[in-house]
C-alpha cells in the first residue's frame, strides 16, 4: 500500500494491520468481489463489542511468581534489550521472553473470562520505560485485541488512559498535524485514566480502544516504570490474522505485501509484522 494513494493511511502507531485490512477490502471488492463477505465475516470476531468494559485486577499472580519476574527484569543483559522504541518512548522492550511467556499461558482462563469469548496468546512484551516515558494515543493492531497489562515496578504511579470501545477508524480522516489532539478531546471517546501499583493488572481491548500516557510525571533520573502486556486473540484466529496468511488464505494472490510496504516498517513494526516469531544500566535506584 502506498501513502497518498488510493488506499488509506493512518498516522499513529500500530496502524499497519488496519491499512492492510482496508486496503485488502479494496482489492478483493476488485479482483474477487464474491470474496469479499467471506472476508468481512473471518474479521468480525476481531472487533469488540460495545459493552465491554474494561476490568482491574489487584493481583493475578502470586507473590513469588511476582518476584521471580522481577529477578529476570534484573538480569536483562545489555543485548537482550531492543532500543527501537527509545526515541518514541523512552523505553527498552523484550519480545517473547520465555519466563514471561509461561506467565501468559498460564492466565489464559482468566484473560478468556474478562473477554467474554475462548482466547489464545499472539505475543507479549515487556517494557522498560525510562524518565523520558511517554506512549502517544494510539490503537492496536488485532492481534492485541485483548490485552493484560501488568505493572511489574515502578517509581510513581503512572497512568493509562483509555476510551470506552470505539469502532475501528478504518474510514475516518485525520488531519495530519493536530490529529492526537482530536482524538484525546473528541467526548465520544470518554476517556478515562487507569493507575496501576506493582502486581496491579488491567485488562482492555487495545485495537478497539484508543489508549495512551502522558510523560512520565516524575522528576529526577531515577525515574521508571516496568510494565508487561500479555496479548490475546480470539481462539482460532492466530493465523488468519497475520496479513502475510491473506493471499492464500482467501485464494487472492495481489493481498501478498507490497516490497513497498515492508521497506517502509520501522524495525519493531516489523518484528510484530513477522509474528514477533547488554541490558543497559538505567540511572538511579530500582526499588520497587
């Protein structure tokens, strides 16, 4: 897909699966028209319903699974850790990593209940926000249609701030200089703020919420905050929702992605893209 053609562009992070999602419509409404029901409907599971509502939880693991989590973010190594997203939000993530994952698996029942459907993992990441934190409005990709946000540490409380559920924007137009405002100011997105203390969890449906945080409110250098994001699908949608599946998927070859397309991925983007298949010193204490 490329920008400033005939298919739709969207300016926040995480955007890229809409676009391949709208502009998949596009192309089989001309190519395959009698696909395209078949292609609407494989997708409609992925979209939340309006009366979900977001769920708090003071504990979901125990207090020695809570401290053997805090060991591994202790001994990160340097190399473990992907600086790709420091510029943007001042923090280091780690994709995938196995103690975290077992963790996830483990709070499959819990994360099927607070949904309200059968959901399975996709991915899960931890991140390690700096003083310079800051996560932009924004909304996920499906394969974080359900999310558990669990605060690992922390300096200060930080909040998330997250709408009630909001259709997809597929079809909305941003302007492209104050569009993050908008969309923080818009009432029919209702915003509401979320704080978390460490082994406090939330659960949200990220692709169907817009959420966000401010910068960092604290001061000084030793300031932090090491969140984990547990994300789910809809069980059984694990495959069909990786793009790059479409074109066999639905027996249209020209939903393959463009060289065009995955030039322009950032490196994270990418990863994520791809089925998200030393540990630098941070300033200040780490107590939590």
């Amino acid at each position: 897909m490329e920008r400033g053609g005939e298919f739709p562009s969207y300016p926040w992070y995480d955007s890229v699966w809409l676009e391949r999602y709208a502009r998949a419509e596009k192309v089989i409404e001309r190519v395959r028209p009698e696909r395209l029901s078949e292609f609407v409907d494989t997708f409609r599971v992925l979209r939340t319903r309006p009366d979900f509502e977001v769920r708090e939880f003071p504990r979901v693991f125990s207090d020695a699974a809570l401290e053997d989590l805090e060991r591994v973010v202790r001994g990160l190594k340097a190399a473990e850790l992907e600086r790709h997203e420091l510029e943007g939000f001042g923090r280091y993530i780690v994709h995938d990593h196995p103690f975290i994952t077992e963790l996830q698996h483990s709070v499959v029942d819990l994360a099927s209940e607070a949904a309200g459907e059968p959901v399975e993992p996709y991915y899960n990441f931890l991140s390690l926000y700096t003083k310079l934190g800051v996560c932009p409005v924004h909304m996920d990709a499906p394969n974080a249609k359900w999310t558990l946000d669990l605060c690992v540490r922390q300096s200060e409380p930080w909040p998330i701030h997250l709408s009630q559920v909001v259709p997809w924007p597929e079809h909305a137009g941003y302007d492209p200089d104050d569009w993050e405002e908008a969309i923080k100011q818009d009432p029919a997105n209702q915003f509401k703020p979320y704080s978390l203390e460490p082994g406090n969890a939330i659960f949200f449906s990220g692709s169907s919420q817009w959420h966000y945080r401010d910068p960092h409110p604290g001061e000084g250098e030793d300031q932090f905050c090491d969140l984990v994001f547990f994300h789910f699908v809809p069980l059984g949608m694990k495959e069909k929702v990786r793009p790059e599946n479409w074109a066999g998927l639905f027996d249209v070859p020209e939903l393959a992605p463009s060289p065009s397309l995955l030039r322009r991925l950032k490196p994270g983007l990418a990863r994520r893209w791809r089925a998200l298949s030393g540990r630098v010193r941070r300033p200040g204490p780490r107590t939590a």
